[in-house]
C-alpha cells in the first residue's frame, strides 16, 4: 500500500524535486499554505489530524535571509515553532519527521568541513532561527532525522543558478563573491536523500536517528560556481560573461553569511549509505536543463 507522507513547503526548490522523483512508493501531499500554515500550529495539528500519515517531510520554512533581520518574528514563527508544533505532532502520532535544515546554524570560523556536532554560532534571524528550529524538532521528537544541506539549486524556482542565467544573458560582465566558499547541492540529490531517508525509517525500525549532512561533493565559492555555470552554458548555446571576483565587503547585505559553509557528509555515507556525486556533475545536469528550456518555473 502507498504510505501518505505530508510535506511542508511542496512548492519550495525540495518540494517541487520530490515531487519529481517520488514514483509509486509514496503519495506526497503538499498543501498550501492556506490549508498548512507553518506560523499556526492550530493549522499545523489540523492538517496532521485530517489523516493518517505515515511520515512527515518539513521541508519549508522562511528563506528569505536578508528580510529576516527585519522580520523577526514571522521568521522564528515559521522556522521554530512551526518545527517544534510538527515535532510534537508527529511524537503523538509515533510518526517520524525529516526535517530540513542549513550551513546558517554554523558561523563559518571553522577552518575545514564542518561535522553534525561541531558547535552552532548562527550569525543572524535566519540561521538563529533555523537552529532553533533543529532544537524544537530534537526536543519534540526523537524520531527524527534533521538533515542540514547548503547552497540548494534547481531548475525550479529562485536560486543562484537561474540568477545568473538570467543576468548574464543581460551583461557582458558580473561580479561575484569570492571569498565565501561552500558545497554546491541539487535540490533533486537532495530529494533523493530525503526519500532514501524516509523508506528506510518506515521499513527499518532500527533506521538511525539524529543529525546528518548532504551536500553535493566538492567545494567551491560563489565565483566559481559561476564560472563553471557559464562555461556550461556556453557548451550549450547559452550566456558567457565575464565573471569579475569580488569580495564579501564589497557585496553587503543585510544578513552576515558564513564565509565557510563546507559540510561533511561522512556521517550519512556510513549510516545510510548515500554518497553524494560531485557537484560539478549535478550543476551540468541543471544548467543544461534551464538552457533548453525544458524548465521555466
């Protein structure tokens, strides 16, 4: 039988990835907003009451990192206590939850990857917010698996990716980060995880718990990411700037982002058994993907 698993933010870069690649095993809802309010856990313990489920996937949140300084409270709303009303939910229904989180929760002073139990230091609303999230999910229920990702890109919705398709088919240079650096991801590698993640807590009764990271494999900054979107876009008939490296000083914004946002994935390799691809690999695949056309939300 098909096991309803109820996901938060469907329409977000994830959701929209899982809802690719689900098949048959699981029938994923998404509700909208106006039936799953992430900021009311009255809507929240409505929605979980409407059926039974056999998992939830909390995929959304507040993304908006540099309005969350301003917005504090619609931030940690959506964030925190949506996360800690699916908690306890899902606890009173002895259901597991995956839940989504982010390279925000740490500072970016650490030198090297960073490990799921390295210390948190989040440098604004959002990263605060998200780890507060992370610490309602981990209070409220224990079986839980929190997996933190980082520079999440798609062919769907608002990411780096179709930024710079679209403002390098505009200007025949950009400038671009250079000195913060981190692991490019596929929102669809991403989803594949989750779904691995979630059949084996609802086949394994043993499944491990606990905190884990993906991100695809490699490192690279800002700059470099886009030059290697460009360079693959030209294969293809696409835009080719120049890409002009900048710093971070030379790029404020609202919101302190970590200069070191590098996960290791270690952890989920020996647990799961989920190796991340090389991220140059999962970026050709979207860049060819947006050149063509064959995408446009």
């Amino acid at each position: 039988m098909t096991e309803a698993i109820l996901v938060t933010g469907g329409s977000g870069q994830v959701g929209t990835a899982l809802r690719a690649i689900a098949g048959d095993r699981f029938e994923l809802v998404m509700p909208p907003r106006a039936e799953l309010d992430l900021s009311d856990p009255a809507s929240i313990e409505a929605c979980l009451t409407s059926r039974d489920w056999a998992a939830v996937v909390s995929s959304g949140a507040y993304t908006a990192v540099d309005k969350a300084e301003s917005d504090v409270v619609a931030a940690w709303r959506a964030n925190a206590i949506g996360p800690a009303a699916l908690g306890a939910g899902t606890r009173a229904r002895s259901i597991p939850i995956v839940h989504l989180s982010t390279d925000y929760v740490f500072d970016g002073s650490k030198p090297g990857f960073y490990a799921e139990g390295d210390p948190v230091a989040p440098l604004g609303v959002y990263g605060a917010s998200k780890e507060g999230g992370e610490q309602a999910i981990r209070s409220a229920n224990p079986a839980h698996v929190i997996l933190r990702t980082a520079w999440v890109v798609s062919p769907f919705g608002a990411n780096f990716i179709k930024t710079m398709l679209r403002v390098g088919a505009q200007r025949p240079e950009l400038s671009v980060v250079a000195d913060q650096v981190g692991c490019p991801t596929s929102a669809l590698d991403i989803a594949k995880t989750v779904a691995a993640i979630l059949d084996r807590q609802l086949t394994d009764p043993a499944a491990p718990k606990g905190t884990y990271h993906f991100v695809n494999a490699g490192e690279a900054s800002w700059h470099g990411l886009a030059e290697a979107v460009f360079a693959r876009a030209a294969v293809r008939g696409g835009p080719s700037p120049a890409v002009k490296a900048i710093t971070t000083a030379e790029y404020p914004t609202p919101a302190r982002r970590p200069v070191n946002s590098r996960l290791a994935t270690d952890k989920l390799v020996r647990d799961y058994g989920i190796t991340p691809r090389p991220w140059r690999e999962a970026i050709n695949e979207i860049v060819d993907t947006l050149v063509s056309g064959e995408v446009t939300a």
